[in-house]
C-alpha cells in the first residue's frame, strides 16, 4: 500500500524521485524503532511481491546481508534496477563484502544500526570504506554520530559521503509527541526517541543543517559539505547522468543539467532563496511541473527566466529581480530571455501585467553587460 501511494504520486510530485524501504528486511538486533513483528527474512516470494507492488517507483532498499536470503535478495534488487544498500545490521566484514559485491551500492547511515569498528571482528564498516562503488550515508546532527566519528567518515571515505537527515514527521518542529506510524515518539531537545522504550526514532534534522553544520561547526571545506548533499546521492543512483528519473542530470551547477538551486547566506548557511526547474519557488503551477517535469539545461551561457503568478508588486518587488541579475552576471551569462506567465493560462494580459516592469528587468540586465529579450512560452509576445 505505501509503495503504491508512492508510485501514484510521482506523476504530479516529481520532487518525488521513488522509495527507500528502511524494512523489512533487517537483523533483529539492529532494529532501531521498527516494529519486530515486521521483520522477515527477504525469501523469493517476498522480493517478487515487492517489486511488483512498487511498479518501478523503489529505488533503494535496506538489507541485513547476513539473512538467510539476504545476499540472494541483494542481488535480484540489483539486477531490477533498485540500489541496494547495506544496513541494520550485524554482518562480518566477510559477509559484508559479499553484499557489496552482490550489487548493494549504499551503506545506510553508518555507524548507526550495526556493529562497529573492532580491531580483532572489523564488521561491515571496512568492508564499504575500501570499496570505491560503495556511497556511504551519514547523519550529521552531532547527535545520531558525534562529531569526530563525522570527520573520521569523511577522510576514510572522500568524496563518498552522502548526508542523509532519518527524519521524521516532527522534522523541524517544536519538541512534543508525535508519531512513527503507529508508534508514539517523544522529541526532546530536537532528539526523537520511542516513548515506548527510549530507542532513537529517527531525527529532525534538515538536510540545510547538515551541510551548514559541517562547514561551521565541524571545519569540513564547502566543497566536501555541498558535495555530501547534492552529487554524492545523485551519482549513488546514477542521477548524475540522464536517466528516466529526472531527465536531466541533477547534483552540479553546470550546463546541461537541471536548474534546481539554493541561494544559501555567506555567513551562516541558511537557505534564501530557492528555484525550482528554473523559477523561483511557488511560481510554477502543477500542470507546468507535470509538462516539463525537469528543466531544459542551460545552453553555453544562455539562460531563461521567468517570472509567475498574477503579477503584483508586494510579490516580485524590485530587489527580487536585482538579485537575479547579480546571479546571472556573477555565473557569466551573456544572454537572457525574459518573460512572465500566469498560474491560471499562460498567456499575458495587459490589464494584469505590467510590462513596463518586464522591461525595466530587460533594461536592468542590458546596463549589466546581458544581452536581454523578452521571452516567449506557449504564445508570449517577445
């Protein structure tokens, strides 16, 4: 049932990439806040039913190795096309290594839900640090790993560490009751844990927090922190590339791949601005999303950009647009096609817009060096 709920979704939600099943198919003793009478051993029958329940919507699934078909799960996971990954588990290294080279391509947030490093029983641990195909999770919330655990991850594994959050529903929410499922969960000082039995139940931490701790409070380089969010998981399931996902290549600022950026603050890391396939957040409708899906690349040092809703100036104030120019004069585009569409029709209406404002953008743009016109989508005049 959630693996369709998913599937059903993606269509009008393609900031929905797929699932990742956390479960069923962990040790026992590793289980974290799973519920224990939904764990089970990855048999055939199951694997066939859970392929065919996600419909190709399932991109990474959990696996114990050491179960008694957890190797053979790992690699029919492979071959139809999902990532493995290891995790939740109490496998040898030995064991370890043979799920790697089943197909498992992840370690699930390690060091949390499997054994650990020891100098006489090194565990799964070694095992994904020496193997280059191996993307390896971390949770950077100083809780879930402490700090020097966190730098010890990046410099065994450079370039190979994935910032994951485990978040749950109390994600950036004030301290109280909340639920797992149905299971009753307790965060206390941002920490979320079972009421039930105190185990750690997931985190609430945000992805932004991640990267910004890393950089401020644990003197990782930018480029380390960024890369551990944006194209270390994107090259784990092969979206650094065009695929059938995303289109478009996703993890870069780079010609070709998709337009999706965050605008964080110099000094303390925090998200300003946001655009989404091109456009700032919220000015796309869902039936633009549902067409385009992923952004046309931008093309050498071409760009577009628009600008939507019913136009009004408390929505797209002056400074708006400045930034955008500084944006654009600061990545080196040399040309720019401008326009503005409507959430309702796309097509302009000169009671509703303002297009002298369209043009002081254009003018604005030409007295920065960028040569400016207006753009066309769907019948917009130029």
């Amino acid at each position: 049932g959630n693996l369709k709920t998913v599937h059903d979704m993606m269509p009008d939600r393609p900031d929905i990439l797929g699932a990742h099943l956390e479960g069923p198919f962990l040790a026992m003793p590793r289980k974290g806040a799973h519920d224990p009478n939904c764990l089970v051993d990855p048999t055939p029958d199951l694997v066939s039913r859970m392929l065919d329940a996600a419909d190709g919507c399932l991109r990474q699934i959990t696996i114990a190795p050491e179960l008694p078909h957890g190797i053979d799960a790992i690699r029919r996971f492979f071959l139809a096309g999902v990532v493995p990954a290891v995790g939740h588990c109490d496998a040898d290294y030995q064991t370890a290594r043979k799920g790697f080279d089943a197909g498992a391509g992840i370690m699930t947030h390690m060091f949390n839900a499997m054994n650990g490093l020891h100098h006489r029983d090194p565990g799964p641990i070694p095992a994904a640090v020496e193997d280059p195909r191996v993307t390896i999770e971390l949770i950077n919330d100083g809780f879930h790993v402490q700090d020097p655990m966190v730098k010890l991850g990046f410099g065994l594994a450079p370039h190979r560490i994935a910032f994951v959050t485990d978040a749950m529903a109390a994600t950036d929410c004030p301290d109280g009751h909340y639920l797992l499922g149905a299971l009753d969960v307790d965060v206390r000082d941002g920490h979320a844990r079972l009421a039930s039995n105190g185990a750690i139940a997931g985190s609430t931490l945000l992805l932004e927090k991640a990267v910004s701790r890393a950089v401020l409070e644990l003197g990782i380089s930018p480029v380390d922190a960024v890369e551990s969010a944006t194209l270390t998981p994107a090259r784990a399931f092969g979206f650094d590339r065009r695929n059938d996902v995303t289109g478009f290549p996703i993890g870069l600022l780079a010609p070709g791949f998709a337009a999706d950026v965050l605008l964080l603050d110099q000094e303390t890391w925090t998200v300003r601005r946001v655009w989404c396939n091109g456009h700032p957040k919220g000015t796309m409708t869902m039936n633009q999303r549902r067409e385009h899906r992923w952004p046309r690349p931008l093309e050498g040092r071409r760009a577009r950009i628009w600008y939507g809703g019913d136009y009004n100036p408390d929505q797209w104030p002056e400074e708006v647009w400045d930034e955008d120019v500084r944006l654009m004069v600061k990545a080196g585009v040399n040309l720019v096609s401008v326009g503005i569409f409507s959430w309702a029709k796309i097509e302009p209406r000169e009671d509703v817009y303002d297009f002298g404002w369209l043009d002081r953008i254009i003018d604005n743009l030409g007295k920065a060096g960028i040569a400016a016109s207006r753009g066309a989508v769907e019948g917009l005049p130029r």
